[in-house]
C-alpha cells in the first residue's frame, strides 16, 4: 500500500489518479478528506500530521509514503512527524516533495 499525504492538493491528486489507473491500493491522507471523490483502489483518511501519535497505526501496513505538505510555518515539524511516524511503521520507502 502506498500512503499519499498532501491527497486534495495540485500534485496529491494527480498523483492518487495515476496510482489508481496503475491498479495500486492507495490510502489518502487529508485534514478534510472530499466527500464525492472516489478513486478506485483509494481509502481516504482523515488525520492531521500535527497529530505525531495518530500517524503511525494510519501508516502500519504501509509499504510506501510520499509526503507533501502546504507552505506554512509548521511544514518542517509535520513533514519530520510523518517521516518520524514512517520510520516507527516500518515504512520502506518515503518520497517526500518540497514545492515551495
């Protein structure tokens, strides 16, 4: 399984898209997951990277996470709590993105 933060962003839901199209089972993380977006494969998530003690059961079973967050004060604390949070899950590989 492939965990996608940033999901409801401009790159996030491309890249859930392309993820579907390829088959790939995707779990979709957001503060405020859409209602009516549905994509086959994607289980979205509602959870806030802030929240350090939540992250790791989201992520358990997860093989790989890609990270993205928004441009704001906090961006480094909750890209290190995600990255952190993977490490704690046995997450194996972790893209993260930086769009500044």
């Amino acid at each position: 399984m492939i965990v996608v933060s940033g999901a409801t962003g401009t790159i996030g839901r491309e890249l859930l898209r392309l993820l579907a199209a390829q088959g790939a089972e995707v779990k979709a993380l957001s503060r405020n997951p859409p209602d009516a977006e549905a994509l086959p494969g994607a289980t979205w998530v509602a959870t806030d990277l802030a929240d350090r003690q939540a992250l790791p059961p989201i992520l358990a079973g997860a093989e790989r996470l890609f990270v993205l967050t928004g441009n704001s004060e906090d961006m480094v604390r909750l890209q290190k709590n995600a990255i952190a949070a993977a490490e704690e899950a046995g997450v194996g590989h972790v893209v993260k993105l930086s769009a500044l």
